[in-house]
C-alpha cells in the first residue's frame, strides 16, 4: 500500500487542531526560512562615498542583446511574487486585527499605507518596460548575476540607509560610484523605478516577517490553550517545522510566556483557596523542563523580540515614506547632477542654456548614438563637443554669453548640438564614430523626396476605392432605370468631389493622430525674456463700441499678468470701422476711451525698464479702398501686420513711419523689438507661456536663415503658431456635432506638440493670424 505522506496543514493540524488554514499557510515550510530584512550598517555622506567606490570597482556588467537577455526572468516574477506574499501579509494582519489582537506598529503601517503598496506595482511597470529593462547592463557575478547592475546600487542604497529615502546621501553615493565606473543615462533614469522595486522586495519580506511571527505566536497561544492534551515531546517535531521557516525561536517564547502566565495564576488560585473545592493544579514541571532545553537562554530570547519588532517598526515607517519621497522627487534635476554625460555637455554654453525638455532630447540622441557604435556615451559627447568647437571657432567673435541664456548668431548653428545629431551634420558625426554616413543622409531628406508622392498616391486610392464602391451600390439600386452614358460620366465626376474630400479628411486625420510630433528645441531663458529677445504683444482689433474698447484692454491686462516679462510690450493693433468717409462722428470718443484704458493699465502696472510705455495704443486712419468702395483701415489686419512689422524694422515705405496715429509715449514703440506675437481677441495666453514661445524662437537652431535672394526662409522658423484649440463646452452645451467637429479640447494649446500634416509632410505651413513672428524674416 502506498505511504500518505502528511502535508504540512495535516502535520500542524494533527498538533493543533484549531489552527487556522491562513497560519498553515504562512508557516508552511516548503516556503523555506523568512528572508533577512534589506537592512545593513547606516552610512554617513563619506562612508557612502567610499562604498560607491568600492562597489563600482567589483561591479563587472554587460549589456546583452535580447534574445540572450531573455533567459535572465528573476526580475518581473519576483516582483508578482511579492505583490503576491504582501497581499497575503495584508489579509491575515488584517483579519487579526478585526478580531480584536493587538497588532505591532509596522502591522499598522502596512493595513493603512497598502493602497500605497499595490499602486507600485502600476507605477514599476510604467516606469520600467521590459524592452526598456532589456537595454541596462547586467552584472556577471553572483549573488546578483543576471540582474541589471542600477539593481545592486538601488539595493545597497537601501540596505545602508534602512529604507529612508535621502536625495543628499543618493547623490554622493552616485557620484562616487561613478569615480570608478561609468553608468549610462538609461541606468540613472531607471533608478527611480528600481528604488521601487527594491523597497517593495523589502516590504514583502517585513511584511512576511510580521505575518509569520504573528502566525507563530498565535500557534503558541492554541497550544497553550489545549496545554493539557499534550506532552512536550510531542512538540519537536513542530518546532524542527517552524525552525525551518525561522520562526521556531517565537514560538517558544510565546509558549515560556504562556507558562509563566499559567503558573503565576494556579499560585493565585491555590494561595486563594479555603476549602476544599479548589481546581485541580496542572504540572508544569516538564513543561519547563523542555523549554530549558529547547530554549537555553530564554532571558536573551525574551529581550531580543522588542529589539527586532522596534527595528521592524522603523523600516517598514521608512519604506513606506521612501515610496511618496521617491514619487515627489525631482528626478530630473537629480539625474542631472548625478549624469557624467550632462557635466560633460554643460561645457556646450548652448546647452547649458537649453531648457530641461532640450537637454533631454540631446541626452537620449546620444544615448542611441552610443548603443548603435559601441562606444560609451562619454565618448560620443567627447566627440561631439570636438566637432562643436572645431567647427565654431571661426564664429567665436559673434557669440556672447549672457545672464539666463545665450545670444546667437545664425552662424553658431554649428555649435548646436542638434546641428550634429539631428542635422546636416548628422552625417559627419557618424563618420567620425565609425558608423556608416550614407544612410544617416538618406534618413534626413527621405521625407520630403517621398511624402509628396505618397500623399498623392494615398489620396488617389481612397478616392477611386471609395468612388467605385459608391457607384457599384447606386448601380445595384438603379438597374432598372439605366441612365444615359454622358449623364453616367457627369455623374461619376460629380460625385469624385466629395468623396475627395471625405478621403483627404480621413487621411490628414490618420497622419495627425499617429506621426510622432517634432519638439522644437527652445532656451530655458531663466531670469525671463531679456532685452536681446524682446517682443512686443499685440490684438488685432476694431474700435466698434465703448464696452468692446474696455474688453481689448481688459484682454489685454491678463496677457500681462499671465506673463508679467520686464522686456515686453502690449499693444493695442486697432482700426475705426468702415465707414463711407473718412472720418465717423464716434471715431474721436472710441479713441479717448482707448487711451482712458490704456493710461489707467501703465498707472497700475508702470514699466521697470524705464523708456516707452508698457501698454500701448497704435491706431490708424481709415484709406479709400477701391475696391471695397469705402473707406477702411489699409488691406485690414494683414495691413495692419505689415505696417507693424516695417515700423519696427525701421522701413520707410508703405507710410511706416506715419501708419499709426501719434499718441506720445502711449504709441512709442521699444526699440529692437525682435518678436512680434499677435492674439485675436478672444485667444488665451496662459501663464508662462509667452516665455516659452520666446524660448522656442530663441533657440540658435530655430533661427531663420533666408535663401540667397533673401526673399524665402530655407531653413529655420520665421513663424511660430500653436495650434487652434476649441475651448472646453460649458455644462449643457456639449452635443454631437461638438465632439464630432472639435477634435480635442482643452485651456491650453501651447503646453502640448501636436502633428500638422503639411508641415510635418512637406515643411510648409498656413498661416492663421495668431503666433510669433520673427521681425526681420517676415520683413525680408
């Protein structure tokens, strides 16, 4: 007959019958023993500093292609599992609690801080993908090998430092590493996540740790309770169990507390007993005779399990913190501190100009550039700065630093890094690390040889496809009323007009919705818009009614309080309304009501920079149009604009000098103005966001160069427009037709890149009335 071999639940269960199946679970010694807490000597700044060293000189890693990485799966598993073993922790504290037991204070942590916990698990995934995981280098050596290396350096940050989260301590211990060995972008951005990681490893196993104990103590209790039923030998084969899970230690102490408890209340009861109906008295002698020997040092037991639950306590209080510390933290800027490669770049004074997002576009081209030549990425930013400098020395005369940014040149374009990396200059750079040029030249210009045809071809399909599909199911409805062949004809051509339009809808939808849009590089321009970029803010509008006057000047206030910048104008750009003369009897009212707005706005808000006026009123005089036949501000806005930008070129002709009326200081324009930005008067300016379209155009990369005849901008921006936004329906008026119609919605169109067919497509755009001008180019 075959042996029963006894399961574990069995074994505890025929012990204690009452044992519960979660405290047979939890003890359940084909778990193996209870992992150590990640928990080490706490370093101070300069004992950090010197593991980073050591530790850097040991760590050997390797980056492995995928296939071969594939065979490493001890990451994403043990990170289920102890989601998993935490779940599990959770419910039995949980039910324990419930019931009415005292539980530990890192019990209490982990049942009111577990959402927290179980958001990790979205969090980890987010952050660190596994084609993401694949591209760190592994260690080579145990007791880690296989593991990405950024996993030992969160891991010892953590042991060293119990779980608290220190962004000081992190940066000297990164730093130092760093001494000895070199960690890639990839490996420093992952670090957050791999904190994560390695604090969730530590919550599992406190956690499992404070389970089990519990488990153990509560398994003691049943034994105790029952104590009559049983010898103490009968025991050993239950402690050789727990001893297994290592937690056969707290389970005898519990038991010797039990014991003392139950000799100290039959010593009351007998000293209280008077006659001769007293309980009998229980023999514990073996009892205690067994704990001496299965517990030698009881006194040294007892003492040791606070010291372990206060150590408990902190980690778990520690770790739980560590994981909203790590959350709120500004990673970029640590990153950027701790990254070698970024210290080496800053020595660009165009980079170190660069706002955060630019810096990083600069950083990831040459993390890439690194992983496809095999060389470190110390090295591909060596080189670049080499061809930076070489190739700018003849332009040294033009550059000049300033505060809070750099003024350029056009010709500093060679001493952009994105010059070289995404470029004309592309194409050198690769050269010059060994990879082959050819196809880098042919990536740059395959767009534009190809996107035309293309289009073309994607729009002739769609519209004969659709066409015919259309005229099969009318010809199946109209069998039997055959028409003439030339009204067939007539008919087919008609209907080729919507459909075509229907198609290229549909197309320019599609390309929108998944051509990746291009981020402009753009300046940090930290202390603000400075007097070398200084712009002047314009609505273009006509003067039609007192109320309408006090709404342009109060659109007009918020764009200034919105972007409150020291070198920046706000003007109102206005015409009197057609008229069939001249001059309207209302004109000179209008006017003064103007300047009234406009006088009371410098008087709340004067400008700093001393010279012109902040707020300003350019109006103009109505011309006979021919044309129209009446009397009309010349060519209306785009006149307007054309006028506005001549004046601040200092061009004499189309009347520039004359076009605005003279009001004195209130229509005395700063000179030097660069940027012009004009706003309809319902478009919203949000706040900051007049310094990031100054950023954008700012940026040497951007700047506009003009074609030989100076008459076309071949390279460069001239023009900057956010995209035309429909504002968020107000309760009530959201219908179909809105959804339909108004693609996404929102507050705020100049914080987010969107794709725009023809500009990404053909590198041409449709200029819409609203953005940021460059004075010069749309002078030339």
């Amino acid at each position: 007959m075959p042996v029963h071999i006894k399961t574990n639940r069995e074994q505890i269960s025929s012990w204690v019958p009452n044992a519960s199946a979660a405290i047979c679970n939890l003890l359940n010694r084909g778990r193996g023993a209870l992992e150590p807490p990640i928990r080490s000597q706490v370093f101070g700044a300069e004992r950090f500093a010197q593991h980073g060293r050591s530790l850097g000189k040991t760590h050997q890693a390797k980056t492995y292609t995928r296939n071969i990485f594939r065979s490493s799966t001890a990451f994403f598993p043990r990170l289920r599992e102890n989601i998993r073993v935490l779940r599990e922790a959770h419910d039995y504290i949980a039910t324990q609690a419930n019931t009415g037991y005292d539980v530990s204070p890192a019990a209490v942590w982990l049942l009111d801080n577990f959402h927290l916990v179980e958001a990790q698990l979205e969090e980890i995934h987010d952050g660190l993908p596994r084609r993401y995981f694949r591209n760190l280098p592994v260690l080579l050596d145990e007791p880690l090998a296989g593991l990405p290396r950024v996993y030992s350096i969160a891991w010892a940050f953590v042991a060293h430092t119990d779980g608290a989260f220190d962004e000081r301590l992190l940066g000297h211990f990164l730093s130092a590493y760093q001494e000895t060995r070199e960690l890639t972008l990839g490996e420093l951005w992952a670090l957050p996540t791999t904190l994560r990681v390695v604090l969730v490893e530590n919550l599992r196993r406190l956690a499992e740790r404070i389970a089990t104990k519990k488990a153990a103590r509560e398994l003691a209790n049943l034994c105790c309770d029952d104590i009559q039923t049983h010898l103490p030998e009968q025991l050993d084969e239950l402690l050789a169990l727990l001893n297994q899970r290592a937690v056969g230690q707290v389970f005898l102490v519990q038991v010797a507390q039990r014991l003392q408890e139950t000799g100290s209340s039959q010593t009351s009861a007998l000293s209280g007993t008077l006659d001769d109906t007293a309980p009998s008295i229980f023999d514990l002698t073996p009892w205690l005779k067994w704990l001496e020997r299965v517990l030698p040092d009881r006194a040294a037991a007892q003492a040791q399990q606070p010291a372990d639950q206060a150590a408990d306590n902190l980690s778990v209080g520690n770790a739980i913190t560590s994981l909203r510390l790590i959350g709120d933290a500004d990673w970029s800027d640590i990153v950027a501190h701790a990254s070698a490669l970024t210290r080496v770049m800053r020595a660009s004074p165009i980079f170190a100009a660069d706002r955060e997002d630019t810096r990083d576009q600069t950083l990831h081209a040459i993390e890439r550039l690194a992983q496809r030549s095999g060389h470190s990425e110390l090295t591909v930013a060596q080189t670049l700065l080499q061809l930076m400098q070489v190739s700018g020395e003849g332009d040294k005369e033009v550059a000049r630093a300033v505060e809070g940014g750099v003024a350029v040149d056009s010709n500093q374009m060679h001493e952009v890094a994105g010059y070289w990396l995404h470029g004309a200059g592309r194409p050198t750079l690769l050269e010059a690390l060994g990879l082959p040029s050819g196809t880098a030249l042919f990536g740059l210009h395959w767009r534009h040889r190809l996107a035309f045809p293309a289009y073309l071809l994607a729009l002739a399909i769609g519209t004969v496809g659709l066409t015919a599909w259309l005229w099969s199911r009318y010809s199946q409805v109209m069998t039997t009323v055959p028409l003439p062949v030339t009204l067939q004809v007539l008919t087919l051509l008609l209907l080729l007009f919507p459909v075509s339009e229907a198609v290229v809808a549909v197309i320019n939808r599609l390309i929108s919705e998944s051509v990746r849009p291009k981020r402009l590089p753009r300046l940090a321009l930290a202390n603000g818009i400075e007097a070398q970029h200084r712009v002047l803010v314009v609505i273009p509008a006509l003067l039609n009614s007192p109320a309408g006057v006090q709404a342009l000047a109060h659109r007009l206030h918020l764009h200034y309080l919105a972007n409150p910048q020291a070198h920046t104008q706000f003007a109102l750009l206005t015409d009197p309304v057609d008229a069939d003369t001249e001059h309207a009897e209302e004109d000179a009212a209008l006017v003064a009501c103007a300047l009234r707005s406009i006088e009371a706005l410098n008087a709340e808000h004067p400008c700093e920079t001393g010279g012109s006026a902040r707020f300003l009123l350019l109006h103009r005089q109505r011309r006979y149009c021919e044309t129209e036949q009446r009397w009309i501000g010349w060519e209306r806005k785009r006149g307007k604009l054309e006028q506005l930008i001549a004046a601040l070129a200092g061009e004499s002709g189309l009347d520039a000098a004359s076009a605005f009326i003279d009001l004195g200081s209130l229509s005395s324009l700063q000179k030097d103005v660069k940027y012009l930005v004009t706003l309809d008067s319902d478009t919203e300016l949000p706040p900051g966001r007049l310094k990031d379209l100054v950023g954008v155009a700012a940026h040497p990369y951007n700047q506009p160069q003009l074609s030989a005849d100076g008459r076309r901008v071949v390279a460069g921006y001239g023009i900057l427009q956010p995209r035309v936004l429909t504002p968020l329906p107000l309760p009530g008026a959201a219908t179909p037709y809105h959804w339909l119609f108004a693609g996404q919605c929102g507050i705020d169109p100049y914080s987010a890149a969107t794709s725009e067919v023809y500009q990404d497509l053909f590198g041409v755009g449709t200029f819409t009335g609203k953005g940021l001008l460059n004075v010069k180019a749309m002078h030339s």
